[in-house]
C-alpha cells in the first residue's frame, strides 16, 4: 500500500484533517499517488553523464512552484504532516525548490521541495514513496501509523533539510540517517542525492531502519526505473561504506520481524529489499516497472510477469533495482523520454488501454532530470532539467541551479503570489473548461504546461500527435543549444557565472513560455473552431519537420561577433562619409541576429552619436574625428567593440583668378584678319578699336606740335 503523501492538503474538510480511512474512500484510486524514479549510469549514457531524476504524480491540476531558497541562519524545519521539528545550527545554502502552492496548506510557504540543487552542487529529487510489510511495520512502525500523534521526518521535509544542510551527497546520506535515527521516519520513501562525485538513493525502510546504495559505485553501467516498489531487490557489498551506508540495525530488526531474507545459504549476503518491502505492491507499480524497462530496451520475457488486460500487470517474479539496457549510448532525450513513457509498442501500451497505468499519465505534477557530469567543478557540474507541470506534454528547461540566485517570477510567481484560481473546481478533476478559460490564468509556465496537458490528454485522437511532435522539436532545439551555453559557462571566470546562469535561465523560461503559450491559445481556438481541419501549430513546418522559428537560447550566453567595419576615409566638406558594421550572434541558429542593437560613438567624446548598423558622420566643417561602433547582443547583455574608424574631412579649395586677367599685353601689332572684323556687341573688339583709334589722334597732335616748334 502506498501511504497518502498529501493527505493534508487533499483531504481537509473545513480545515480539519479527515481520516486516512475515510480519505481513501473519497481519494482517487491508490495509483494516483505514484511516483517513477529513473537513474542512468554513466557507462550506460552516450557522454558518460549520469542522468537521474523522477516524475512527482499527485493531481492533474496541481499547481508547482519554482523558485530560490536564500540562506538562512539557525533555522528550525517543521512538518504539517507531523510533529517532526529539527533545528539546524549554522547558515543554511541556498538552493532551488519546486514546492507546492500555499493554498493547499493553510498558507504554509514550505511544503515539498521536490527537487532542487544547491549552491554546494548538491541536487536533491524527494521522495519516491515506497512501502514495507505488516511483520516489520509491527516491529519498526513509521510515524504516520499513529492517527494524532504522526512523528518522523516524511516528504514535506525531507528535500529543505537535505539542500539546506548538506555539502556533498554523502554528507547528505550521513545527516538524514542521523535525523531518522533520533527522529524515526514519517513514512518509507527513497530519495536521490547526488553531486559531482557520487549519486545516492537514500531507502527510508521502516521507522529507524534505512540503507543507501551508491549507485555510480556499485552500478555504473546500470539503469534503475522504480514505481513505488519497495521490494526491488539489489545485491551490494553492505558492509563497503563507499558502495553502501545503513542503519546499524537494519539486519538485526528484519530478524526480530522474522522477515530476514539472504541471497546466499550461508547467509551472508542481505537481501534488503525482500526483507523489508511489501509482497504485493499492485498492479500500477508493476504495469510502470515493465514499461520502463521496455523503454530502455529491456522487454520484460512473458514467463516473467501476468498481464491482466482490466488491470494491466499484476505480478512480475524477478523484481530488480538494476537492470542492463537493452540499448547502448542512452541520451538525454532518452533519459527525458522515460519519464513519460506509456509502455508505447508494448503489452503494456496505456494509450491503447486506459484501464493500464503509465509512468507518463495525467496525474505528474512535475518531473525533474539531473544530468551529472562527473568530475567538473561542482558549481557547472549539474544542470536540472526541469518540466514544471505535467510530463507527457511538457517541456523540460535547464538550469544552473548550483548558480542561480533570482527567477523571472513573472513566468514563476513566488509561493505568496502564486493564484491558484486557474486550477478549476478541483485539482483532482481534469478540467478542460478550467484550461479553456483564459481570463483566469495567472501567467506562470506551470499553468501554460498543465493546460497543454489537460487539452491533448483529453482530445487524445485530435492534439496529442502534433502537440507531442511540436513539442519534441522544441526540446529537440534545446537541448543542442544547451552544448553551446555550456562551452561559454566552463570558459567564463567562476565570479561571473551565476550572473549568465540567471540570464540564461530566465532567456530559455521567456522563450519556451512564448512559444508554448502560443501554442496553447492554437489549441483552444482550434477547440474553439469548427475542428473541419486537422490541428496543426501554426509555428509548424512539414516540410522541414521543425519549427518555422527556432527557440532562441544559446543566444543568452554568446557575445556577439563583428565580421567587417568600413576603413577610415578622407572626404571634402559636405561630401558623404558613411561608417558601416557586420556583425553577427554566433549561436548557429538562424535568425538570432535580430537581438543585436549597434550605437555609434564619438571616441573624443564619448558621445553616442547613432544606432544602427550604419550612418552619415558629420562632414560640414573640416578635421578628424574618430569613430567606434559599439555591438551589443540584447539576449547576452555583452557587447563587442569595434576599432576605431576615422574620418578625415578637408576644407574645399579657395577660388582662383584668371591668370592671364594681369598679364602685360604683348609688344606687336594686332593686325586683324580677314574675315574677323570686330562686330557690334563684340565688346572686346570694341575695347581693341577705341584703343587703337586714341592712338591715332596722339600721334597726329605730336606732328602738329613738331611742326610748330620748327617754324
């Protein structure tokens, strides 16, 4: 049996809590509270990563919360699910969180920090519930056994005191296995801490029993797909801190429930698993393990299990942990993929049966995904991939949680502002007139995805093709691009990295809430419609079967790039002098050039004189001025600069005379020639004739005075 993980929330009646037997009468069936954890070793993975994660299953309509949790000082942790109280002694790290809405507990802004990293680079996915059996829950009871008097540190706490309070994985292993041994556990559930060197699954096995297996030592080359199952057996040298940590009575107190069970006659191998796990975890459970496996290629042999087609499987001999995949070189879309899985071209294929449960179903309120580069620098060596909301038609989006400081909480409003009037009547009922209904919605991505999800889930035959395939085109695009905001991380100095994780986290939030709140008011106006058509997002190209425009995030980390600028020139006053640039975002994706914005400045200056990739420098008045263009990508922040252009502008040259205007006329007669009489109007050969004709007369006055003088 899978205990009630939100029984708080979901069955309170006038703000009294109702019981647990009265609340599973009222409850959904017992399926609906699963979870799947996933975990890809690094030897199974086609980059040597480790992928591990899981899907957090409760209500269709079930609001989610991301956001940052900043230090704190000696803070002490408390349940509304119990009277677990723990105080911590010291300054707590900052770390994300994807917690549960305010409303769903009486206001209380700390429940259920399903999934986080924090600023030591160590990630937390809590809890997957589990169970026990009846001849060690009468030895070792959990808390949640006693009505009104609950005790044990349970889900709703388990994800802040690990993030706050631990620098590594181990060092989280260490510390919850002493909390539970003061403190007992609340309920039985396994939960992944992980960091740059190990990745551990913590089992909570009773009251103050547990044990922890690192996976990344003791299965490298291993998967691991669990549903809920607590008897999925594993067989690790128990006694080799650095493949296994345990409760000091953990073999002890399976003996006292007469449970105990061995792999060897000897008995010197525990079995911890069979020894602690319920017999009969249900047919959900099992139908999900099977179709797990199938997704990695592992196909369960019939001899195997019992299909029952009203139930799905409802019995599997071998239950395993680990598991070899079928398939070499797992991806990052494969590792995404398996947490929606619907057991598709199998036995087990939910969409061809709605009586089977599925991993992907219509209950996920959130699935995360940590890829885990071994080895790195803690703050850049996880990236959490997080598709807030439901997973089938959901969107995973990465982020440098080690890093990250601030959210766009526009797209991811905080706990307090969070509105939850959108989620409908109930969040237990899949509400297509909820989703419908625009004038509601709240603005965060967590509503835009559950709408998607309660639109194509419920119209199955007519949006879940082209919304899927859209949908996979985009994470497709994504991902590639996350390679290169990678490169530029690992090369940026550690000081600035938390700056380009916030930009690059709220860039990839802004431009997948664009595209998927497009995509969602298509669906309800086709919903809308006359339905005569096929739907298909407009964003769609069949031709290239793509998106006609990409998602734009690499652009988020790259500075811009100038390829060409106009050499420095020489021009008259007034004559044009254009200055031009080229430059380019070198993201590899089409189109990304239309955030770059150029200014032109004065260098003498400093001066901004001009935007755009060209201008007319200034030439009215002579001299030299030099110029720079300044390019900056507006995704970024960063700019790149030009060298410097100069413009070089000379005065026009001063008007000259005539130069024979002065010169003395030459000493010869001017005889004029036939044909080239002076004429009327001709005002030159006019001036000739007066000239020559005054000389004439002086001469004849000079005989006259000659002759005088001789008589």
């Amino acid at each position: 049996m899978i205990p009630t993980k939100k029984g708080y929330s979901l069955f309170k009646t006038a703000g009294k809590v109702v019981t647990l037997g009265t609340a599973l009468l009222m409850a959904l069936p017992l399926d609906a509270l699963a979870c799947t954890q996933v975990y890809v070793g690094p030897k199974a993975t086609d980059n040597g990563n480790v992928y591990v994660g899981r899907t957090e299953d409760y209500n269709p309509r079930h609001g989610k919360v991301f956001g940052i949790q900043q230090p704190r000082t000696n803070p002490t942790f408390s349940s509304a699910e119990s009277n677990f109280e723990w105080t911590y002694n010291g300054t707590t790290h900052r770390y994300t969180y994807v917690r549960d809405v305010a409303g769903d507990w009486d206001g209380r802004q700390d429940a259920y920090s399903e999934a986080g990293t924090n600023d030591a680079g160590v990630s937390v996915s809590a809890t997957l519930t589990t169970d026990y059996n009846s001849k060690i829950a009468a030895v070792d009871p959990c808390g949640n056994e006693v009505e009104g008097s609950e005790t044990g540190i349970g889900e709703y706490t388990l994800g802040d005191v690990l993030l706050a309070c631990s620098g590594s994985a181990r060092e989280g292993v260490q510390l919850l296995g002493n909390i539970i041994k003061e403190h007992g556990s609340f309920d039985c559930n396994q939960i992944i801490i992980t960091d740059a060197n190990e990745t551990w699954v913590f089992m909570q096995l009773s009251g103050h029993q547990w044990c922890a297996v690192n996976l990344t030592a003791a299965a490298p080359d291993k998967v691991s797909v669990n549903p809920n199952i607590g008897k999925l057996k594993f067989q690790v040298d128990l006694n080799d801190p650095n493949v296994c940590l345990h409760s000091e009575d953990m073999v002890k107190t399976a003996e006292q429930a007469g449970t105990a069970t061995y792999f060897d006659a000897e008995k010197t191998q525990f079995d911890v698993a069979t020894s602690y796990g319920a017999a009969d975890p249900g047919p959900g459970q099992y139908t999900r393990y099977a179709q797990g496996h199938a997704h990695f290629g592992d196909i369960l042999s019939k001899d195997n299990y019992t299909l029952d087609p009203n139930k799905g499987v409802t019995d599997i001999v071998d239950t395993q942990l680990l598991f070899t995949p079928g398939k070499t070189g797992i991806t990052l879309m494969d590792s995404m993929k398996a947490l929606c899985a619907r057991g598709q071209n199998t036995a087990f294929d939910a969409n061809l049966n709605k009586k089977f449960y599925s991993i992907g179903n219509n209950r996920n309120v959130e699935g995360n995904l940590f890829q885990v580069r071994q080895g790195m620098s803690s703050d850049v060596a996880t990236i959490q991939w997080e598709n807030l909301s439901r997973l089938e038609f959901g969107l995973f989006l990465p982020s440098y949680s080690a890093l990250l400081t601030e959210v766009d909480t526009n797209i991811y409003p905080t706990i307090d502002k969070f509105t939850t009037e959108h989620t409908g009547a109930s969040e237990r009922k899949d509400s297509v007139e909820a989703a419908m209904d625009a004038s509601t919605e709240n603005g965060s991505l967590d509503y835009t995805i559950m709408d998607i999800n309660t639109l194509a889930y419920n119209n199955r035959d007519d949006l879940a093709k082209p919304v899927r395939t859209y949908l996979d085109a985009l994470q497709k695009q994504i991902i590639a691009q996350q390679d290169m905001v990678d490169t530029v991380m690992q090369a940026t100095p550690a000081a600035e990295r938390s700056a380009l994780a916030n930009n690059a986290h709220k860039v990839i939030s802004q431009q997948a809430y664009n595209k998927l709140h497009n995509l969602l008011t298509e669906m309800r106006e086709w919903l809308n419609g006359d339905k005569s058509s096929a739907f298909v997002p407009s964003d769609w190209n069949a031709d290239t079967n793509d998106t006609k425009g990409p998602i734009y995030y690499a652009a988020s980390a790259v500075a811009p790039t100038i390829t060409k600028v106009s050499d420095s020139s020489t021009v008259m006053v007034n004559e044009t002098a254009t200055l031009s640039v080229e430059s380019n975002i070198p993201d590899g994706v089409k189109g990304s050039d239309q955030f770059l914005k150029v200014a032109w400045f004065n260098k003498a200056t400093g001066e901004q004189i001009a935007e755009g990739a060209s201008f007319n420098a200034d030439t009215s008045q002579a001299g030299t001025t030099e110029y720079y263009a300044v390019v900056h990508n507006t995704l970024s922040g960063k700019t790149v600069t030009s060298d410097v252009v100069s413009v070089t502008v000379k005065a026009q040259p001063a008007a000259t005379e005539d130069p024979q205007a002065n010169k003395p006329m030459p000493n010869k007669t001017n005889k004029v020639r036939g044909g080239k009489l002076p004429k009327t109007g001709d005002s030159a050969n006019m001036a000739v004739a007066s000239v020559m004709g005054i000389a004439g007369v002086a001469l004849a006055l000079a005989a006259v005075d000659h002759k005088r003088k001789n008589h």
